[in-house]
C-alpha cells in the first residue's frame, strides 16, 4: 500500500489558535497532528508514505527527518512551490508513487477507517475511486453523500443542518490507471472537479465506516481532539482513564462533591462512545481523597459516578467499572501511583492482559501508576 497525506494547506481558519505550524503539525495531546496519522498507518502493509507539503514545508519536513527511523515504511515528498488545491495536491503525490493505487488521507483529518476494506471496496467495484463515508448526526458544517443499495455514490448535497446523514470522511482508494486527472490544470479541486463529475457518470464507490473522526480544521474541533485519536490508533484492548482532568473538568485545590459541580472534559463523550465500539474493557482509576478526609461522603461519590455512568451510556458510551480509592495515606497499596486498584480489576476481570491495556491520564501520578502497572501511558494536557 501506497499513502499519499495532504499536508499543504494554508490553515487559514485555524490560525487564530495554531500559527507556527501547518495544520498536520498542530500539537494534540503533546503531539503533532501528523503522528496520529503514521500510528493508524502502523496497522496497515504500509510501503510508502507520500506527504503532499507546502506551507510550512520545512516544519515538516524537519520532524519527520528526526521520526522516520521510527516507522516501517518509507517517506517522500512531493513540494507545492505554490498551493495546489486537493486536486493539485493528490496529482503531485501521485506522480511520486509506484504502483497503480493509491490511498489519500487529509493532513487536518483523523479518520478511523479500515483502509484494507476500502481498498477492496475499490478492486471489487472496478471503478476509479473508493470514498470512506461517515455517519453522523445534527451537523451543518459538513455536504451529504447519497449512497445506493450498490454501494456507489448517486450525489453530493451542499452544506445545510442536518439531523442525520453521510459525509465524505477525507480517506479515497484510487486507481492512478483510470485517467482521473486528464486534461486538469495544474490548481484544482479534487472534490469539485474529480468526484462530482465521476459521481455523475456513476463512477465512484463509497464504504461506510463508523470509525472516531475528528476534523482538527476549525478551532471549536481542534479543541476536541484531546487523546482521541491516540485511543483509535493502538491495538489496545483495554482501556484505564483517570476521573478528574481526563473525564471531568479538574477542580484545582477542591473535590467534585455533587452532580452540579461536575462539568464534562470537551469531546469524552464522543470519544467514549467511539471507545465503545474499540475496547473490550473501560474502566476508570480515580483516587478520592475528599472521601478520606470527610470532605463528602462515600454515598455522595457514588451518587457522581452512577450519574457519569449513566450520561456516558445515554451518550451511546460504557464505563464497564470504576475504581475508587478513597484513602488518605499515600502508603496505601490501592491509592495511584501504587497498582493495588489495577490488581483488583486484575483478579476480577481475568481476561485483562497488562501488554494490551493503555491508562489515560493527566499527571506525573498516573504515569507512574501505569508504569507500576507494566501498562502502556498516554499524558493530557501536557
């Protein structure tokens, strides 16, 4: 498999928040962008990786000097001198590539596709281009994708409120034989001027995929990547998440005594609910000293997490179990950083192996708790 990203876009609408870097480099969760790209792509018989790069070249270009020996496959770039459009953009990557398909994937999109399956939906259809759909629901930002019962996309609708739908997720098979570019100029859209006259001439596929999706292209999105598409890239099975600061808004120097006090991280629901469909197991490590000191009451701690477990459900998530120490003593054996809570869902959930288990956390405790624990880590707002 060949790989082409587009990482040459201006990121004009996200410059009010990231200004140094192209939009693929923009920091999530301690990270750029672009590395939760090349983990996805660890999944996958990956040969070769073609980024599509112009503003900002040389962020780029610098990072993945530093990172390429960290990777199975090999890396090229294929340099806008100036902005080519998603269509110039795809043109210039392909010419770098060296067999007859490619996979494209959006620089500024994180797209939890099964790219194996798209590319079959691709070969089996015989036709040039294989589109990853998405579904989703009350949105206005996005067009709509009229999708048959054969599999082939009928129409694109324009932008406009919509209580559910299809989307065009950012992700195409594409077969480079099938003269998709003929006659093009050097600037053009891929959107406007490939799909939309393939799709009238019935000439593209789509596959649905309810993969975690998150389009860092606008501020308000960006600010819900969090650890998301971390959690969508590793083949983890289980999934420990701290309570404050990870699920819950942190409240510095108090305890979240009541439902009211309780404010929701941004995107954990979604995320949770995508989790869902991921993990086999979700649980969360939280210790609550507030309990310990009198603070609150055990019954009123309870109370809190019967409601967060029930919000996450409706959400369309599932918390399978949490884990409280309420000790006051840093010595005792269940209180983080020490494992005694990680044993407990051990001898209760035999099926829980330590080499397939990730904790996400938000402190120098929760790291430690997860190294105690031989668990793989993953830090938030550092």
């Amino acid at each position: 498999m060949e790989v082409a990203i587009l990482a040459g876009g201006l990121g004009t609408r996200l410059r009010s928040v990231v200004s140094e870097v192209p939009k693929c480099m923009a920091p999530v969760a301690g990270r750029p962008f672009l590395w939760y790209l090349l983990e996805q792509l660890r999944g996958y018989d990956v040969e070769r990786v073609i980024l599509s790069v112009g503003y900002l070249r040389e962020v780029v270009q610098e990072w993945v000097a530093e990172h390429a020996g960290e990777y199975p496959f090999e890396f090229r770039f294929a340099v806008e001198e100036e902005p080519l459009g998603t269509g110039g953009g795809i043109r210039l990557a392909a010419s770098m590539a060296e067999g007859s398909e490619l996979v494209v994937l959006n620089g500024d999109t994180f797209f939890d596709v099964d790219l194996n399956q798209l590319v079959a939906a691709r070969r089996e259809s015989g036709l040039p281009v294989a589109l990853a759909l998405k579904p989703m629901r009350n949105f206005e930002r996005y067009g709509t994708v009229e999708l048959g019962s054969d599999g082939v996309v009928g129409a694109f609708r324009e932008k406009r409120p919509c209580a559910k739908g299809l989307i065009n997720g950012g992700v195409y098979a594409i077969d480079l034989r099938s003269g998709l570019f003929d006659g093009l100029p050097d600037k053009f859209s891929f959107e406007r001027q490939v799909l939309e006259p393939q799709c009238a001439r019935r000439r593209l596929c789509g596959l649905v995929q309810n993969g975690y999706f998150i389009d860092i292209g606008v501020p308000e999105d960006y600010a819900r990547a969090g650890a998301g598409p971390f959690l969508m890239t590793r083949g983890y099975d289980t999934l420990l998440l701290d309570r404050d600061g990870v699920i819950n808004v942190l409240l510095p120097g108090d305890y979240v005594k009541s439902v009211e006090e309780f404010e929701w991280m941004p995107g954990i629901l979604e995320i949770l609910r995508e989790a869902a469909g991921k993990f086999r197991n979700i649980f969360v490590v939280t210790n609550q000293r507030g309990v310990g000191k009198g603070v609150m009451s055990r019954e009123a701690m309870d109370d809190i997490h019967r409601w967060m477990c029930g919000e996450v459900e409706a959400a369309g998530g599932r918390i399978d179990g949490v884990y409280v120490c309420t000790a006051v003593s840093d010595d005792d054996a269940c209180r983080k950083p020490n494992r005694g809570l990680f044993d407990a869902i051990l001898r209760e959930h035999p099926d829980v192996d330590p080499s397939r288990t990730v904790m996400v956390g938000d402190s120098v405790s929760d790291a430690e708790f997860a190294r105690n624990c031989d668990v793989a880590f993953f830090r938030i707002n550092s």
